[in-house]
C-alpha cells in the first residue's frame, strides 16, 4: 500500500491502494488495507463475511470491472462535510459494474435499509436524472447517455443501468 496523506480536523489519514490479489485491487485507508492483507493469511477477513461476497460475486457477474462498498464507511469520511452526510439517503451498500470494451455498459446497484429508504433513493435518482435532462439543453452525446440511464429496483433494492457510447469516451 502506498500512503497519501490527507489532512483532517484530527490529523493526517492515510489513504492506499493494494493489490490483494491478480484481478483484485483495493482502496481505502491504509490500515483497513493492512488488515485485509494480514487477513488474506488467516480465516477472517473479507472471505469471512458472505454478505459481502454475495456483492462481489453479483458485481463480477455482470462485468470485466467493479467495486463494492460499504456506505456507513463513505459517510464516515473525515472529509466529507457535515451538510452532504445528513443528505446521504439510508443506504448500506453500493456497487458498480461495467463491462468496458469500446464503449461501457453498467450498472450501479444501492441497497438500502429498509423500502421506505430505497424509494427514497429511487426518487431521488429519477429527480436528478430529470434534472439532469432539462439541463442538458441540446447536447446530443448527453442526451444519449441521459436516455440510456434507466432506474429501477424494487423493496431495499435500487438499480441504475447506463451505457457510454465509444463516442462520449473520446
């Protein structure tokens, strides 16, 4: 792991990249990675939780790049201000997919705490998509990748599916 430190109201955090494994990298705080390397050894760790894995395994499935978190550790950011982590929607984990060839088709899946969290999320990511619209004015290559977005999902579940054309790419 490499550290890169940032400062905070308590100190520097140092932040790092590792490679646990061929294929799998990971972010996060340097001694997070510390522990999921000393864990990589032993029976505890992130082999150890199977709803992590089940995250994984899904975000694996459907592309040749992914990421999955936890968002209590996204809100719990030193950094992060106090105004954007109370408008945080409930939300306990999130994963991106892509499969990236000439252009990147994805999906970016949020469970949420309970139904009532995850409508929520889905209004709020549909408020924003059309928002997003209106703004675009006459942006042709926007436009494409405004109209590809589509959510969707149902009780804790919210699903948004994207694809960017090889031309937005450029």
């Amino acid at each position: 792991p490499t550290d890169n430190p940032a400062p905070t109201a308590s100190g520097p955090t140092s932040q790092a990249i590792a490679f646990l494994e061929p294929g799998l990298l990971a972010v996060g705080s340097a001694e997070a990675l510390r522990r999921a390397v000393d864990a990589g050894a032993g029976s505890s760790g992130l082999g150890s939780s199977p709803e992590l894995l089940a995250h994984v395994t899904e975000a694996q499935r459907s592309g040749n790049a992914w990421f999955v978190g936890r968002m209590d550790a996204l809100g719990a950011q030193p950094l992060m201000p106090e105004q954007v982590r109370q408008q945080l929607p409930p939300l306990e984990w999130l994963s991106l997919s892509a499969d990236i060839d000439r252009g990147v088709t994805g999906v970016v899946r949020a469970e949420a705490r309970d139904d009532q969290a995850a409508e929520q999320a889905r209004s709020m990511v549909n408020g924003a998509v059309s928002a997003a619209r209106v703004l675009a004015g006459r942006d042709a290559r926007l436009d494409t990748v405004l109209n590809s977005l589509q959510v969707s999902g149902s009780g804790t579940t919210l699903e948004i599916t994207f694809q960017l054309p090889p031309d937005m790419l450029d």
